[in-house]
C-alpha cells in the first residue's frame, strides 16, 4: 500500500501528513502513518519527514494547532482574525516551510 500511494518519496508522505495532521491532528497522524513508515525503504528520511511535515502542518489552518487557538484568542482583545484571514497566513508559510524541509531532507546525506 505505501509503494502503491509512493509514499517512499518525500515529498508526497510530507504532503499526505500535512492533509492528515489538520484533519485528525498530529499526533493521530504520526500514529496513523506508522505502520507505512515500517515498509518504507530509508525508513530514518521517512521518520524524519513525518516529524517535520507533521509538525509544519500545524501552522496551515487556525484549527491545525491548540497555540494557533491560544494565540487569536488572547489577541481577540484587540484584533479579531478570521479563519480565512488565517489562512492568508498560514497556507504560503506552510507551503514554504515545508518546500524548504523537503528539500533539506533530500540533500541530507
């Protein structure tokens, strides 16, 4: 199943994690990809993507961290920042953060 998804490729296992972690969020993700993770040829590259992508991902959506909460909710009392306002944000960082630890991974003997 994990060859069949080419999972093995870092980028798709960092962009299914990242979907993953702001559906279910990160932690059931992790648990989720596991036993792919176990099939997968360079296991250390794979662990260390979902690391990174899962923890990355938090930042693309209001709801894809409990500190995103925290922090629009303390800031309410002097601006008010929307779901959608958030994405503005959240979808070109997320997109560039993990653009960039994809290719760290990729370069990394």
């Amino acid at each position: 199943m994990a060859a069949h998804l080419q999972l093995a490729r870092v980028s798709v296992l960092s962009g299914v994690t990242a979907v993953l972690s702001n559906l279910v969020s990160n932690v059931p993700a992790v648990l989720l990809m596991k036993p792919f993770i176990a099939h997968l040829p360079h296991q250390e590259r794979s662990w260390l993507a979902l690391a990174m992508s899962s923890t990355l991902a938090g930042n693309l959506t209001l709801l894809g961290s409990i500190a995103n909460l925290i922090v629009v909710e303390r800031a309410r009392r002097t601006v008010k920042i929307s779901f959608v306002e958030y994405l503005k944000a959240g979808v070109p960082l997320t997109i560039l953060t993990l653009t960039a630890g994809i290719i760290a991974l990729y370069l990394r003997p």
